[in-house]
C-alpha cells in the first residue's frame, strides 16, 4: 500500500524493509579488500612476533654475565657476531659472549636481554670485544614471540569493515587473500530536459548538470561507484527502457529529478509503464520533499529531487541508510551529535535540514539567504546537516540542535 507524505524516519525504515543485503562471496587480494567487508571470520595460525626479537641496537648477552657490572668495573664481553634483521643464530651464546644486534632480529639463543648500543664502550679486536656498565635483568629490552598476536587469536570478526589497520593485522600473519561480500551494483541516472553536461556548449533554457557530479562522485567517496551512471532527458518511455534493461544487473538504482509534481516530472508515469511498485511519495522535510520510493522487480529505486542541496541532502539521509543495509558497513551508519547552534535562523514549520559547519561543539550557519534547494555553492566548507525540528518558532543562537554528521 503506497503511503503519502510519511515522515523521514518511516520513509527510511520502509526502505530498509525492502532491501535485502548483499550476501555473495568473492575471494580478493589483500591490496584490494580496502573498504571491503569481511564474509568470515579470521583467526591467526601462527604467533606474531614468530619469535623472540630485539625491539632495538645493542648487544645481547646472558644476564648473569654482567650482575656485578659496575661504571667503575665493567663487565667485558667477547662479541661474537653482527646479527641483522631477517638472519639467524646459528649457534648459542656462551658465557662471556655478546652478539651485536639490530632492531628487529632474532634474540639468539642463549641470550636473555639486549642493552642499547649507545650504553657501551667498544673495544676493536680482533676480536672486538664491549664494555657493559652496569648489571641488566633477564628479558630487558626483549620481545617475546606471540606477544602481539598468539596462534588461534580472533584477529577480525565476520562483517568487519577492512580499512588500512585491518590490511595491516592480516598481512602480519601471512595472509593475503580474503573472502568479502560482493560490492553492491547500482545504476544512477540524472533525469531533465533542461540538462547539459559540464563541457558542452549550453544553449538557450538550458542549464549545466551538477547532480550528476554531486551524487555520483558522492558515491564514490563513500567507496560505491555505480556501475552505471548517466544522464537521461524526460522522455517517460525511453527512461523506463533504460531502467528495464538494467534492473537484472544490479542491487540498487538511484534517480534524480522528475518526481515533482509538474508536467515533466516523468517518474508518475515510468512507474507504471514499468509496472513498478510505488511504496512512498513526498517526505514531511525541506528539503526533499517530493522523494519516491518504489520497487520494480524486486529492486529497490530511490528517486530524490532534482534540485541539487535537496539531492545531495537526501543522498545522505535516505541512499545512504540504504547503503548501509545492503553492505552491513558501518562507515555509511548515520552519525548524529548535539552541537550548539551558532547563529539564529527563521523557518517554517515544517521539519527542516540546513547545511551547516561543525567545529569545537558549535555549528554555524550560512546567511539566511543562502539555504534554497537550488543553491549549491553555499554548500562549499560545509561538514553536516542541522536537523530542525517542525515549528515556527525560530531557532536561535546557543541553542542544543541535532546534527548529522557528513
């Protein structure tokens, strides 16, 4: 049953409702799994460190050797090898023996601490030979093998969102390939006649195109590029051809423009030469109001308004919660705070989202003047949307105002 008029957190919910998560498996390498989600859990079959290692330069030795070093008597020690990162000990160090170390290698066995290199005198052999000041405990200055990671340690949990540190904690442990779920497909169009593209010679009536920038290149950031994108004009048949050849391919389609309520505000009628299911229509908010929901085939399309702040703002308060059921990434989850509001600002009574800057807990506003649907520049610097409550009661400087976060 369509619903008219229905209020943000319903029209949300309604989308969520119909959108079923993309769950399909694919095998990526670890270079490409950035912002991937995780299909499986992973645990470590091995320790990390995999064995005890040196944390900086110096010497290692046994402890004992050295319990009556004293600045006044050091303790000399014959030293036996130079020991770099990625090489091995191959035999074991005896009393009165050091190995000069770096950070890094493996402690060579028979040795218990390392003492840092600027701590030492050096005696030149053959065979050098160092002079330790004072006495050392066992396993100073010492890494342990497993110390960070031991084997069969949980090392990211299923649905993890990969970013630079989890790419990180997985190649520590060898791995290099990982199962994710499949990026969810969506298909974005711009719709209008009065539409051309940055580049072309714009004519008379007609207008340069952002939305297609704005929402596309939004998309992107949030790391879900479309995998088809383009401009359509306000041909009704011809759009619903467009939707029908690539509704099979993809998980998500997006729209802007064309769901007003004037003649060629084409999506009243592509629906049902689609024989698309219209779910919702017109949302109680400004701006966005005449945002549609429907599903043909099973898939869900989201159809914002043409205007461009109005297009950008509903990316965000409608596309993105969207995104975020489809892929379960919790980068795209809707982040609110209270912030203090740092100028006055008149309004009708209905619901309304302004654009806004949040720095040190206070938000400011652009002037009065510059919060139309159609303005798109006043959103240059802007960080968030000020979500203001229905009321005509104005909204005045130092009052506590919910904001959500871009």
């Amino acid at each position: 049953m369509e619903r008219i008029g229905i209020q943000l957190e319903e029209a949300a919910g309604l989308i969520a409702e119909h959108i079923q998560p993309v769950r399909d498996v694919e095998t990526v390498e670890l270079a490409e799994a950035a912002g991937r989600i995780l299909a499986r859990e992973y645990y470590s079959d091995m320790d990390n460190p995999p064995f005890d290692r040196s944390p900086l330069d110096g010497y290692a030795f046994r402890s004992q050797d050295v319990a009556q070093a004293r600045e006044e008597l050091p303790i000399e020690l014959k030293v036996t090898e130079i020991l770099y990162a990625g090489s091995w000990y191959k035999g074991k160090v005896e009393p009165g023996q050091a190995v000069r170390i770096m950070t890094g290698a493996p402690i060579p066995p028979g040795a218990d601490c390392v003492i840092r290199q600027e701590e030492v005198t050096i005696l030149t052999g053959p065979p050098d030979s160092v002079l330790i000041p004072h006495p050392m405990k066992a396993f100073e200055n010492y890494c342990f093998q497993g110390e960070d990671i031991k084997e069969g340690t949980l090392l990211l949990e299923k649905g993890t969102s990969v970013g630079y540190l989890e790419q990180g904690i997985l190649a520590s442990v060898g791995i290099a390939k990982v199962e994710v779920y499949r990026r969810p497909r969506i298909a974005f169009y711009v719709a209008g006649d009065e539409l051309c593209a940055a580049g072309e010679g714009r004519k008379p009536g007609k207008i340069y195109d952002a939305n297609y920038w704005i929402l596309s290149g939004r998309l992107k950031e949030l790391g879900y590029s479309p995998i088809k994108s383009r401009m359509v004009g306000d041909d009704p048949e011809a759009v619903a051809r467009e939707i029908e050849e690539v509704i099979d391919q993809v998980d998500l389609i997006i729209t802007t423009g064309g769901v007003s309520v004037g003649d060629k505000d084409i999506f009243h009628q592509v629906l049902p030469l689609l024989g698309a299911e219209r779910l919702f229509w017109r949302v109680k908010m400004k701006p966005g109001t005449p945002a549609m929901f429907a599903l043909f085939r099973g898939k869900p399309m989201i159809h914002l308004s043409g205007n461009p702040f109005a297009a950008a703002a509903t990316l965000e308060l409608l596309v993105r919660p969207a995104l975020f059921k489809l892929t379960g990434d919790s980068c795209l989850a809707q982040k609110r705070v209270k912030a203090v509001l740092g100028s006055s600002f008149k309004k009708s009574g209905g619901r309304r989202f302004v654009r806004g800057c949040l720095e040190n807990g206070t938000v400011t506003l652009p002037p009065m003047e510059k919060h139309a649907s159609g303005m798109l520049f006043s959103m240059k610097d802007c960080n968030c949307l000020v979500d203001f409550p229905p009321s005509k009661t104005p909204m005045k400087a130092g009052d506590i105002v919910d904001v959500v976060l871009l």
